[in-house]
C-alpha cells in the first residue's frame, strides 16, 4: 500500500466522518447522541494522529477539537 493512497483514504474517512457528523447536529436524542460519538471518534483519530507524529491537518482533522 502506497503512502499517497493511504493519505487519501484517511483523509476521505475523515471528511466523511465530519460530514455524518454535521448531518446528526440537529434532531432527537439518538441524532445528539450519534453526533456525541462521531465527535468522539475524530477525537479518537486526533490523538492517534499526534501519538503517530502525523500532522492532523494533512488528513483533514483540525488541530483541536472543537
């Protein structure tokens, strides 16, 4: 597996993630709470990110969680 593709795919499951995410922000209980736990997995990724030295921004996270 090549560098670029693995770049690409991370950076995609990121967008993807932020974008369910945006989507669950209004609604019921289960709609806060999916939103709750799509936030808490982009942390997640986050931490991993810095743990690995990868610069969170060159996959799409942003540099804190908001």
């Amino acid at each position: 597996m090549s560098a670029d593709l693995l770049k690409d795919w991370s950076t995609e499951l990121v967008r993807l993630i932020d974008e369910d995410k945006s989507d669950a922000a209004a609604g019921d209980d289960f709609a806060k709470g999916r939103k709750f736990g799509l936030g808490e997995a982009l942390s997640l990724l986050q931490q991993e990110a810095r743990a690995f030295g990868i610069d969170a921004a060159s996959i799409g996270l942003p540099r804190r969680m908001a």
